[in-house]
C-alpha cells in the first residue's frame, strides 16, 4: 500500500499569502499539514511564515516580521492607504521596546473598523501631514518625532522615557516634540509626554540605564551625572553613572545594548581589568541587573551605603 506524499514548502521564499501558496500547488488541506508538521506556522489569518526562518529570530525581529506579514497579508506598499504608527511604528524605526504587546498599530485619515483591520490590528483616526511620514522597510511609517509623540501617549510613563532616550540618541529633533506637545494639551497622554521631554537624555545607552535613572530620580536619590570618563593607569574607562566626589560608580549589567555590539570574553575581561585599576585609585562600584531595578527598598540601600562609606 503506498503511502500519500507528505506536503513540503517551496524552496525559495520566507512568508507567502494562502493565495500564494496556492499558486504554488499547495491547497489548503496541504497547507493545514505543513502547519501540522511544523514547517510552516500562521502568523495572522490568511498569512504563512517558515518555521525555520521565524525560529531564528529575537524578539525584536518576530515583532517587524509580524509588521511584515500584516503588510504582505493586505496588499500594503508604500502607496498604501494607512500608516504604521504608534509601537509598530518604533518597531521599524528600531527603537528599544520595553514590556510592549505584539498589537499592529495603524494610523487612517477616517474612522477605522475593527472588523476590516483585524483582531490583532488597532487602528487610529488621525490626518497625518506629509512631513509626518516616512518610508522604513518598504513601508509608511510616521517619522521618528511623530512616532514617539505617539508612543508617549498611549504608553506609561518608563515605557515611554526608554523610547524617548534612544530616539534622542538616534537624532530625534526635540523642539519638533515639544510642539507636537504643545498642540495636545489636556488630552490623553499629554503629561506622560510632558514629563518624557523634561527627563528625557539622549547620554542614555541602553533601557537598564534609562530605568536606573528614572529609579533614581523617583527614590529622591542624590543623582549621579551620566557617562562619566575617568583617566586610569592603564587608560580611560567610562562608567554609565557617576558621583564624582564621592568616587562612587553605577554600572548597569544588562545584555540589551541599543545598539547591540557583541559582549565577547575579550571585552568583558578588558571592562573588568579598567575597574580593577579604577579601585585601586579609589573608586567604589555598584552593579545593577535588571531584577535589582525591581526591588527598590534594596536597591535605595545599596546606593545610600555606597554614598556614605
């Protein structure tokens, strides 16, 4: 008795619409086996991604390929008529986020329709002018300004410092928010924005670093300035937080730099040989990881400690 073949993939292409596969001689009973099988996984109705290729990816990037998949799904390109906005637009544009949900935001010049966008789509009523909009990846996005504009008011207030500090950092013009932020008075979000702006620093380089600062600022703890260089024996080392007077150093230990250079051996075992010689000059390290930034009864102790020894 001979056996039914088994379903296979195509071998060139990444993501594919159901009609797609079906111009390629796959029908929708093979489709569900390769599903099945797990070579193929539905990312949202109607569209397909390989396995393999979604397997591999960080978080960050499923976020964009979920972005793509939604704009390969519907027919969108760059002519299309709505903008990712909001979270999705951060995505595109790179931007760290923090604690975020997967939804696909969009941004219409009419009133959207749940039932039209989908369930994993939030859509926004919203005339964007052309300098509002941008093309990253192929897509309109709003531009960098806009798209934290957004972010800030639809996010909590740490959510939206991090994305403000590294927009900064990317060269996000400052005064364009601050007028975008002049024209949103009393409506939703407007002083999480407000509060964004007048704390934001672009000095920070990486979401632990954002957290500690705002951790410290809202603990009323004497604030340290940031990225401080300090001449050693063996050469200059800069610390991501600093008092000066006290010689007393905060150095975050996160894995997730904004932009993400490799922590080989090498480069940890030449971190730690600066902040040996930096002890010996008398400076006092305090190192935070990501849980620390959670237990802040603790963490206030520790950096009190440190202050006064």
């Amino acid at each position: 008795m001979s056996q039914k073949p088994t379903a296979s993939l195509p071998q060139m292409g990444t993501l594919w619409r159901t009609q797609q596969l079906n111009e390629l001689g796959l029908s929708s009973r093979a489709i569900g086996t390769l599903v099945r099988q797990g070579d193929l996984i539905r990312v949202r109705q109607g569209c397909y991604i390989r396995r393999a290729a979604w397997e591999k990816q960080p978080e960050d990037v499923r976020g964009k390929q979920l972005i793509h998949a939604h704009a390969h799904g519907t027919l969108t390109t760059s002519t299309g008529g709505y903008v990712y906005s909001h979270t999705s637009a951060a995505r595109l544009h790179g931007l760290f986020l923090w604690n975020v949900d997967q939804t696909i935001h969009v941004t219409l010049p009419s009133n959207p329709s749940s039932e039209r966008l989908g369930k994993d789509v939030r859509g926004h009523k919203l005339r964007l002018t052309r300098s509002q909009i941008t093309t990253v990846e192929f897509l309109q996005v709003t531009d960098l300004e806009r798209t934290v504009v957004d972010c800030a008011k639809s996010l909590n207030y740490r959510q939206a410092l991090i994305i403000m500090d590294h927009a900064l950092r990317l060269g996000a013009d400052k005064p364009l928010m601050q007028a975008h932020a002049s024209t949103l008075s009393g409506r939703r979000g407007c002083r999480t924005l407000q509060r964004c702006l007048a704390h934001a620093d672009p000095r920070s380089e990486s979401p632990g670093e954002t957290l500690c600062r705002e951790l410290l600022m809202r603990l009323k703890l004497p604030m340290p300035e940031a990225q401080v260089e300090v001449q050693t024996r063996i050469g200059r080392h800069r610390m991501d937080f600093a008092w000066k007077k006290e010689k007393v150093a905060l150095e975050f230990d996160g894995e997730v730099k904004y932009f993400k250079y490799a922590r080989t051996d090498r480069v940890i075992f030449e971190e730690r040989r600066r902040e040996k010689a930096l002890v010996e000059d008398g400076w006092f390290f305090i190192r935070v990881e990501w849980k620390d930034l959670f237990q802040e009864q603790e963490f206030k102790a520790r950096v009190l400690k440190a202050l006064k020894r």
